[in-house]
C-alpha cells in the first residue's frame, strides 16, 4: 500500500467526515488569494496548505525540489519533475499533516501555510497544451446510436475495436465556477429546408472524467498498456458541454466542431492516480477479441462515483438529475492512451484526455441530458414546478465526483458552470 494511502491515517488539521479531501487524498490544484502569485497547493479537509510556504521552509528541501516550481501559474512544471517526486511530495505532506507529528512537525506553522478554501481563489490547474475527447462508455454510445440510427445495429462497427476520439479544442477549458455563455451558430430544425442561425436551443452537459498527462513523449514514439499509468499524472473531473441542435447539422462528415469548442468545464483539484489505486476495478469483457496493441493486464477500470445536479435560477438548491459510475466505461485510460499514441502522436504534460459521457445501464445513470430525457421526449420534473428536456439560461450544472472504500472518502470537489444568455 502506498504510504499515503493508510486508512489508519488521521490528520491535526480538522477534517468533516463527509469531507472529499481526508490525509489520504491530498489532491494537487493552484490558487490565489488577494491577488497573490498563484501558488501550488493541495485541499486538506475545508483547508488549502501552499506548498512554497512549506518549500520556504525547508520541508520538501531533502527531496531536491526548489521553492519556484511551488509559485506557479500552473502544476506542469510541478508535474513535469516526474512521479518519484512529485510521489515523494505527496508523502511528505502525509508526514507534515500527519496526527502523529513523529519527524515533520509544521503545526506551529499552520497560520502561514493553512487557509480555508472559502477565502482562497481556485485557478485552472494545468496549462492544456491537447485535448482529446473519447466516446469509450458502451452504454452512452448505444443510447445515442438508439436514438439517431437503427436500434438493431446501435453501434457503429468500428467501436468495439478502437477507443473512438476527436481532438477538442483546449483553449477553452476553464476552471469550476466560471459562466458558460450559450453558444450560437448553425441548425437544421425539423421539416426546414435551408438552416437557421441562432442561440442553441438545445444546450447540454456531459459527465465526464479526465486525465492529466504526466510525461512528455517524442514525436514517433507510442505509449503501450503496460507503460500508460507511468504517463498518466492524475483526474479530473469534466463537463464537455454540448449543442445537440449545432452538433446534429455539423457533424456529418467529420464529427464535433463548433458544437463543442466553446467551453469546457474541469474541477479545480487533480487527483492523484496514488491517491486512487485502492479504487481498481475489473473492467467490463471486451468482445470481440481486441488488437494485440490494446491489450492490457490488471485493474485498470476505477469505482468513481458519480453525480450530476441542476440547479435553476428558483431553486434553493441543486437537483440530481444523474447518478452513475466510472467503472462503467468499456475502453480504459491505459487503453485509449496507447491508441491516441499508436500512431507516433507526442503527448506533452498538461495534455487533457477526457473519458466521453459516462452512462450507467440505467435511465438514472444517464450522463447527458440527450439520454436523461431522450431527446426531449421525457421531460425531467424539477422542484420549483419547471421541467428541463435540455438547459435553461441560469441554469447551474454541478457535477461531483468520489471514490468510497473502508471509511475512506476520495473525493473531486466540484466542477460547477452557469449558463449565461447568448449574446445579442
């Protein structure tokens, strides 16, 4: 077990039960506060620790690191140190928040490191050089096949083969909490002859995660299964945020576009891939057989639980909307990196891949609202009296993520967005 991982950890630092950010998660993120240089942290509890007012003094000195990689605009440099390090970072502050207080006392020094979360600002916590989105939940993809083609043959015959993705656009990936604007652009209503344009009327979310690359590869070298963890840093979670009435009249030949570039949503803190090795599962069977190159030995799926909350401009507060899971994904990261590579393509750190919507077998597990209310055709019942087919202006989508096991919480914080009216 990795050190930092011991259920029997407590930490000095007060943490609420139901807390996403125990002494076993200490997940990575950037921050400022009274527009302070953004600085590396992590969330312990309802704290943040800045990590180079532990570098100032001395705490992280033995491991070779300097102060300046913790007084960042970004983790890449950070992350870019490598994972023995970046490892070693993680258990020290095990050690530094640890209730036993054996070699690395710093509570004396909690006042200058420790901040509540609610006084700080969260920041983007990696510069996205890529962004690949993947289609990988089998579920997801023989809804949407359900609905747009022949339910005898949902899915394409390529998809049981391959990790299906697009490159999306990164330079509009944005941090939790920041507005959505509702997009604009061309549709083809049903029965019309020639296209409209206009705000979309058909504005949706999607559940999704993300991963954080880890390591930089070189132009014509391919990541294998068996190597992919080593080039996969941490998760996110991620809302690709979706114009189906755009996407529809677009996307024939050649897939997403303007239906997908204009945002983005990622949660502020990236969870380490240590901090969720007790969360391996089995995957679901692949079948047909797959390539050689795909093949893959060990857990690779993870049991992250998922939810998907709306919470219009009336409400007193958010209503669920989606319950589903990680686990449920047909393709894994390893899986769909050492496709994405297969062909030579270089990675760098900070690239983003993101999982595709992740549906449950369930109509309650549902990841999008193109599935949660089948194209409109069931209406979701919200408690202030109104119904949702797809989002509404000032709608706030808030999506959550955690892993459970032991009495352990691993949890994602948030990744939160409303939608703003489109401009005029």
């Amino acid at each position: 077990m990795i050190k930092a991982n011991k259920p029997t950890l407590k930490s000095w630092v007060e943490v609420p039960d139901d807390s996403d950010f125990p002494i076993q998660n200490l997940p990575f993120g950037i921050y400022t506060i009274n527009d302070q240089h953004p600085r590396v942290c992590i969330a312990i509890g309802e704290h943040i620790a800045d990590l180079y007012v532990l570098a100032e003094h001395g705490f992280f000195e033995d491991l070779g690191i300097e102060k300046e990689v913790f007084e960042n605009h970004y983790l890449n440099d950070f992350i870019a140190l490598g994972k023995a390090k970046t490892s070693g970072v993680r258990n020290r502050l095990s050690e530094i928040l640890d209730n036993d207080l054996e070699e690395w006392d710093a509570s004396e020094l909690a006042s200058f490191f420790l901040k509540l979360q609610a006084e700080v600002k969260m920041l983007m916590p990696v510069k996205v050089g890529d962004y690949t989105d993947f289609y990988s939940s089998r579920e997801h993809a023989t809804n949407v096949g359900t609905m747009f083609r022949d339910p005898e043959n949902a899915l394409l015959p390529n998809w049981l083969h391959l990790p299906v993705g697009y490159h999306g656009r990164a330079s509009s990936i944005v941090v939790s909490g920041t507005p959505i604007q509702r997009p604009v652009g061309q549709q083809m209503p049903a029965g019309a002859e020639k296209p409209i344009f206009g705000p979309s009327k058909l504005l949706d979310f999607e559940l999704e995660m993300g991963f954080v690359v880890g390591r930089d590869t070189d132009l014509g070298q391919s990541v294998s299964t068996a190597e992919a963890e080593d080039y996969i840093f941490g998760m996110v979670i991620f809302n690709d945020w979706s114009a189906r009435d755009i996407q529809k009249w677009e996307y024939v030949p050649l897939g997403p576009f303007l239906a997908k570039n204009f945002a983005s949503t990622i949660s502020p803190w990236v969870v380490t891939m240590d901090a969720l090795d007790a969360f391996r599962e089995e995957g679901p069977m692949q079948d047909p057989e797959v390539l050689p190159y795909l093949k893959y030995e060990g857990k690779k799926n993870y049991n992250i639980n998922l939810e998907v909350g709306i919470q219009g401009e009336n409400m007193e507060a958010a209503h669920t909307v989606c319950r589903s899971n990680f686990k449920h994904m047909y393709w894994n990261m390893s899986q769909q990196l050492a496709h994405h590579t297969v062909t030579g393509c270089n990675i760098n750190v900070g690239d983003i891949c993101a999982s595709g919507t992740i549906s449950g077998p369930t109509p309650d597990s549902y990841g999008s609202m193109l599935e949660i209310s089948w194209r409109g055709t069931k209406p979701v019942a919200m408690p202030d009296g109104s119904e949702r087919k797809f989002l509404l202006d000032g709608d706030t989508v808030i999506m959550k993520a955690y892993c459970e096991r032991d009495g352990i919480r691993i949890g994602f914080g948030e990744a939160s967005g409303k939608i703003l009216p489109a401009k005029s």
